[in-house]
DNA sequence: AAATCGGCTTGACAAGCATCAAATAGAAAG
DNA sequence: CTTTCTATTTGATGCTTGTCAAGCCGATTT
C-alpha cells in the first residue's frame, strides 16, 4: 500500500503524461489512434485525479459530465436501486473506462469506489463528442469501447442466469486472470482487491458461498488462496469447470 | 396472427414511411432531433425488412453492418456461448434499437429472432457514424441509446444477482407494462409474445418455475393469466412485491 | 371427431445455496 | 503486547428453485 498524504476527495491535479506516453493507451481509449487524433487526444485530457481507497470517483446521482479512465489502482461500481437493494455491477482497472451509463440519463446511475489507492484520467465528455466528430477513428473506438461494455454486461447476464457457484467463481477468476495478462501482470498471482461479500454481491452470490467455493477449489488444488492472495494452480481444470454445464 | 405469404428470410424491401413520419419516431433514433438532422436520417434509414416469426434479423456470427431498430412486431436476442450455453438476453418491441452489441468486434455476438411477423428498419452504422459527425444532437442521442442499453442490462444484472423467482417475475412484467404504456397500449393488458421458457432463460428461472409464480400470482389475484393472454390486475401489490427484498 | 404436437401446468422429490451461528485470523488501535 | 474490529472460514439447518414425471390444454392436422 502507498502512503501518500491524505487528500481531500476532489482534489483535482494535473499531472503530466499524455495519453500519447501513457503505457496503458493500447488498452484505453487512445488505442489504435493514428498520431494526430492522439495528439488532440492529449490536449482534451488535462486533468488527473487522486482517488485514496474508499474513495469515490462518483456517486449515483452526480450529474454526468466526464468519463473517467483507470490510470492506476482498482474500482468496483455499486448500483444502488430505488427499493435500497445494492449490487457491484463492476471491478474496473487500469485502462478501463468508467462512466458511460451516464450518459443516458445526464446523471451517474452508480456509485464509483476506489478499492485501493488509484488514479484517474477525467476525459470531458461534451468535448470528447466534439473531438470524435473530426477523428473517425477516436470516434468508432469510443463506440467499441461503449458496445463492449454491453458485451461484457450480456456475459454476466450469462453467468448469473445460467451458472452454478462454482462455475461464477471459476469464470470470475479466469476473468481476472486475462485481464491481469493484458496488463502484463502474472496471469496465475495477484492480489484480490475487493472483499468476498463484493465478489459476492457481484457473482449473486453471499459471501459465505464465496468462501466455501475458494475453499473447495484450494481442496482440490485449482487455486492457492490466503486471504487476498490468490495463486491459481490449473487453469485448465477452471476452464473446464466454466464449460461444464452446457 | 397476420396472414402473409412467406417471404424469403433475406428479402429486403424499400417501403415507404420516413422516420419523420413514422409514429414511432419519439421513442427511436429521431427523438428529439431538430428538422435538418430528421431529414438526413430519412435518407440514411432507406431498406426496411420484413421477418415473419421465426426469423432471423441477424446470427451469431454475421459481420456488423447495421443496426435494425423494431418498426414493428416483437423480438427476442439469444446469446449462445462457447460452451452451449444459451441465454435470453433482451426482448425487443416497436422503437427499440437492436445490434449495438455488434460494434464492439466487427461481429454480432447473438441472434435476434422475431417472435412474430415483424419489421425492420436497417440503419448502416458507417454511415449512421458519418452522419453524427455533422449532426451533434444525433450523436448525443445515439450515445444515449447506447447508454441506455448499458443501464438496462445492469437492472437486469441486479435483478439476476439478488431476486427471488417472484421478484423477478414481477419486475418483468412491470417492464413489460410500462414499455406498452410508453407505446400507447394498454399497460395492463397484452399478449406475451415469448415463451414460458424464454421468459425463464431471461430471467434465470426454469420455465416450470415461471409457470408455478404465474399461477401463484393469479390465485392472489395480482394477475389473470390465459396461456399467452395476460391482464395485470394489482400493479402496486406487483411494485410492493419487487421492492420487497431489499 | 380423433390424433398429434408443442407449450403449459402441477406434483413429488432433491440439490444447491442462503441463513444463522460460532470460531478464527489479521489488521489496526490503544 | 493486548484489545478491538473486521473479514473470513466453517458447520448445521432450512428454504427456494431445479429436476423428473405425468397430465392437460389448445391449435392444427388427418
């Protein structure tokens, strides 16, 4: 854990970095922009913030102004419904975008929480739309980024409609694990950054469920976990626990 | 049931009726758009098609090229896995906008069938792109729909990950209610165009699950159920019912 | 009118997960 | 070093929903 100063939350700070040097922009939205468009990508994205663990990015309700981009650390966004119900509808990293479900409704329907210590890059969406109206390339990769963020809803529609326990924890681990590996991270090491009742509150699962899955998959040597440390051991026999029940 | 002849899957047909003109236009891509940018999408949005029930709009598979906004009928996507798994992933009604889960890698990720004689209209999302460049208000509005559709599937991941049977059988119908309300039909009487069993896939119950909450559902007298004909009797026991759990 | 077929309903039973409860481990605070 | 607190693990039990099976209803065909 860093030990920066305490921050007051809206702190804002320009930092330097472009997104043109940024090691992430082959997964954020710079990536694949010929060096123009990244050039008045650089101009629109000026402000970078601190965001201490427990820390809000935003909060449902916030009107909708800016997207906000992981430059470091980890997220989870909470929606929480009218009738008090709570759900994490996302673990969000480096070189993901966070915000689009505003847009629709000029407000942020969830709440945006820092689970450690991270970074963000505010990117002004009015002035993006501008900016996408003259790059065709800027413009078709923020349309992916929105249609993949449908894509991987869909996916946990999937797994939360048709998976058992197991098969969540197996497919959320695998998740985990790709995405660690885009990152350049070890595919098979990490540290999980959010508690069981978050994964659980994700998965449709309680927390105690949780706990007994990791525990059965350490049994049978799929999986090293102490605390938030997890080894996964056979990524193989995962993958065939996700596919089980076709 | 309508009485057409059968029409080949594929065959496309040039009809007549603008977005301009259509009755649905306050609910579709022509929302709120100003006179200059309606008449540009009257000559963008020019093939329409027919599916009659049973039909594919597009397959898993197909390359992106268009989205097809529901002129007319009803339709169900279907996400089929890698492993065999199929799911339910949205029903589609009169205005609604299909495909935008396509964007994201050049391909469609499921199938849209119509569930009866229906109508499409093709929207070519090149040029839907070229044209939000030079039309500000239709570019907001295309990014709202996206958004839109990112908002809706998580409510659906809230409802998969943390109801009960009953609470997810009262919040579909509640959705369904208030979709036919917005369409200027009655909210509490319709007809269900899907199946106990698609109905199930979507909401992550078996069918004989779904079949058990309607026929407890009559006996309190909250809804009166004829195979497919439904009258919903107590819309606020029905909300008091979601709202329940939390 | 009888037969057939797909979709739906209902019952009996079992499995999976939630709930409740208690114990343990680690981290933070005194 | 001890205390306190939170996160986690584990066990016992029960509810909810899935599974399997049989019968029914309505539409269409013969």
């Amino acid at each position: 854990m860093t030990e920066l100063k305490a921050v007051p939350e809206l702190d804002h700070v320009a930092l330097r970095s472009a997104c043109s040097k940024c090691n992430l922009r082959e997964l954020c939205l710079p990536s694949g922009l010929p060096e123009e468009e990244l050039d008045q990508l650089d101009k629109l994205i000026r402000v970078r913030r601190s965001c201490r663990k427990g820390e809000h990015a935003y909060r449902a309700g916030d009107p909708f102004e800016s997207l906000y981009a992981v430059r470091a650390g980890f997220f989870k966004t909470n929606l929480l419904n009218e009738d008090g119900r709570d759900q994490v509808t996302g673990f969000h990293m480096a070189g993901e975008v966070m915000g689009l479900d505003g847009i629709s409704a000029d407000r942020h329907p969830c709440d945006a929480v820092a689970l450690e210590d991270s970074e963000l890059c505010v990117i002004p969406f009015s002035r993006l739309e501008e900016l996408t109206r003259e790059a065709p390339s800027l413009q078709r990769h923020l349309h992916k980024i929105m249609s993949r963020e449908i894509v991987s809803d869909q996916s946990v529609m999937m797994l939360l409609g048709s998976m058992r326990a197991e098969e969540r924890l197996a497919a959320f681990l695998l998740n985990l694990s790709q995405r660690m590996t885009a990152r350049g991270y070890s595919p098979s090491e990490f540290y999980l950054r959010m508690t069981r009742e978050e994964i659980g509150s994700y998965l449709g699962l309680k927390l105690e469920t949780v706990s007994r899955v990791f525990s059965r998959f350490q049994n049978e040597a799929l999986i090293a976990v102490q605390q938030k440390h997890i080894r996964i051991l056979d990524i193989p026999k995962l993958r065939k626990i996700v596919g089980q029940n076709c």
